[in-house]
C-alpha cells in the first residue's frame, strides 16, 4: 500500500512549469482561507508565513497534468489547503451542531442523537496542536466544565461526545450540515473548491453541491465498506465527483480513507449492497466481488492510503472510484472528516429519486422529478 507522502511529491514534480508564477519555482498548491478572504498559489514553503496577497481577478486553474492524473487514477490530493485555525474552528462548530446548536436556525437533514455534555475545549493554535502532537499533553477526553478532569457514569468525556465506553461505538454521520452552520456553508460553496472539481470533472456548465456528509469515527469505531459513491445520487447526468477533507491528522490507527487506483473504470458489476456501510468485517467483500468482475483479484490492486496527509488537506475523489477506511484503532484520538459531493450544475432529478430516503423529500408528489427545480438553498452552484 503506497502512502501519500509519495503521492504528494509526485504531484509536486509532475505539476512543475505547468502553472506560470513570475519565473519562480512553482507547484500547483492551493489555500482556502475560510477565516480570511483570499486565494493564492504557494510559490515555496516560506510563502506560508508571508502576509496574504489580495483575491486574484481569476481562480487558479489545475494543470493538464493534474486533470490527466484524475481521469487516469480517479483522485488527486492537495496538502494543508485548510490552516490549522480553519480546522480548530471546523471542529469546534462541530461540537455545537452536534449539542444542537445551529446558527443558520435550520437543522441538519440527518443528525445523531444529541450530545448533552458540554463540549470540550476548542484548540486555539498550532502551538498547542504540535504539543499534543509531540505528546505533551494528555490525550484522554475531559470535561470542558472545569480545570481538572472530572469522570461522568460513562468515562471520560471529549470530541464527538466520546465518553471512554470502547462497546457498540457508533460512527457519527451528519448530512448536510451546511444548513445549520454558516461556518460549513461558507466552506462547501468556496468558488476555488468548485472551479477544481469542475475542471478535474470536465464540467464546462460547473459545479453544484448536491450533498455533504460529516464522518466522526469515536475511538474504537469500525470500519467502512469499500464502495462507490455514486449509485448513491439520483440525477442526470450521473456524474458525481467527491472533496473529502481530513479535520484530523490522518494517523494509520485512525483508519484513512483508502483509494483504488483506477477503480472508477471498471464497470458495474458486483454482488451485493453497500446497506450495511460500517461491518466489523468484510470491509473489501463488495471490492473483492467488482474486482472478480473485472478479472482481478485482490493482490493485482493498487490502495494509496491517505494515511500521513495534515488536517486541513483534502483529495478530490470520481464518484465512481473504490474506496473506504479501516476501524478507529486509538483508544483516545476521533477521526473525522467532511466529505461534499458535487454534481454538475445542470442535473435534473431522475424517477429513482422518489425511491431514495436521500432525495425523496426534494421530489415527494411530484409526477415529473426532473422538472423540479433545485434551489440554491439546497443545492447551491458556487459560482466564479
């Protein structure tokens, strides 16, 4: 299994010259300034600690190299494009959605059931990341009520509600939280992020926020069958391309997100349903069945684990590429993540819509889905 520090230093060196800087040395890294209000292309790794330049007049193109590297492999990477502040804020929002604390008024289209105790408190800076980090600091989850540690009836208490129980761990799904955050929302329709994924899509018409989920694995949590996303997404065209964001150091006891290189040209065929996501077992059954389909067998496949990559970087997936994540190994650390799904700008509702928990309440009553209009609200196009 290839990590992705070897990945990213192949897009670092196959991306060179490909994006004109002013005669400097360049690679194609971006940043999304979600506290501030810029964009820019880093021209080396001093550029990070420099002031902010001002908003470009025209968002940063992918190189053909990079868009060539997506259609042949099926993902691209993009290191630290969040600051740690922006990751710290993300997760501490987090904490508040799921204590039912929405400041957009509306709630999200699923959430779990409420977290009562209080959150835990919010890390501030890089210093006190690479403290915990370098392990001067205590990893075990306490109150935010108070200086010393307290014990509630079922442990500790730290992020995603984790209480120090390791039985029956639950993975904490959210769907679309944008709609009761604002901080989330004005990530997810981040004109930069789009334009990528509309270029990387080959989307001239660009591209539309269908849906995001929010994955918390709490300590000890199992695993995630590897699927595809897209059966998942009832529009036309079917097409569907996936930003996934770390919001935690992808630790291999974390279980990352893992790729199959190339899986997202194989066809169709597979026995039986991705229902039951989360399996203490036969996480690869499904893969193990597309892949016979495709005359393979498990040793011919190529896994890159994201295993290595900061919080606040993310990879850009095709909706049809294999992929899912091992158990939460740690006994103290979560591991969460933010993945939105993009669709092109110009899909419509298919008739499966009406069949789908998913999409059913956008179409119920309605004779025709595909004549229902998809309101910026619910599915916003970030535009450019």
């Amino acid at each position: 299994m290839t990590s992705t520090d070897e990945l990213i230093q192949k897009a670092t060196d196959t991306d060179k010259n490909e994006v004109e800087c002013d005669s400097q040395e360049e690679s194609f890294l971006f940043r999304v300034p979600l506290l501030e209000s810029y964009h820019r292309l880093q021209h080396d790794a001093d550029a990070v600690n420099q002031p902010p330049p001002a908003i470009p007049e025209a968002l940063l193109d992918a190189p053909p190299s990079m868009i060539e590297r997506f259609q042949s492999e099926g993902f691209c990477v993009f290191p630290e494009v969040l600051s740690l502040k922006d990751v710290h804020a993300l997760n501490d929002r987090l904490e508040d959605v799921l204590r039912g604390q929405y400041d957009r008024k509306a709630a999200p289209d699923k959430i779990p059931k409420k977290i009562k105790t209080p959150k835990p408190p919010m890390k501030t800076s890089d210093a006190e990341e690479k403290k915990s980090e370098n392990g001067d600091e205590d990893d075990t989850p306490t109150n935010a009520g108070s200086k010393k540690k307290k014990k509630s009836k079922g442990g500790w208490v730290g992020p995603i509600g984790f209480s120090g129980n390791y039985q029956n761990v639950k993975v904490l799904q959210i769907i679309n939280i944008h709609k009761a955050d604002s901080l989330y929302r004005r990530l997810e329709t981040n004109p930069q992020l789009a334009h990528l994924v509309a270029q990387l899509a080959q989307w001239p018409q660009g591209a539309r926020l269908a849906q995001d989920q929010v994955w918390a694995k709490p300590p000890g949590a199992p695993p995630l069958v590897f699927h595809r996303d897209s059966p998942y997404f009832m529009f036309d065209p079917n097409d569907v391309v996936t930003v996934w964001i770390a919001l935690d150091d992808m630790l291999e006891e974390l279980g990352p997100l893992e790729y199959v290189v190339g899986s997202h040209k194989w066809g169709d065929g597979r026995v039986g349903s991705a229902s039951q996501f989360f399996q203490a077992s036969n996480v690869h059954n499904l893969l193990q069945s597309a892949a016979s389909c495709e005359g393979l067998a498990m040793d011919d496949l190529t896994i890159i684990s994201m295993k290595g990559i900061k919080a606040g970087s993310l990879s850009i997936h095709h909706g049809k590429i294999w992929h899912g994540s091992n158990k939460n190994q740690s006994k103290t650390k979560p591991r969460r993540g933010l993945g939105l799904h993009f669709v092109p700008a110009n899909v419509k509702f298919t008739r499966e819509a009406q069949q789908s928990k998913l999409w059913k309440p956008y179409v119920e009553g309605v004779a025709d889905p595909s004549k229902v209009e998809l309101s910026q609200e619910n599915f916003p196009i970030c535009k450019w």
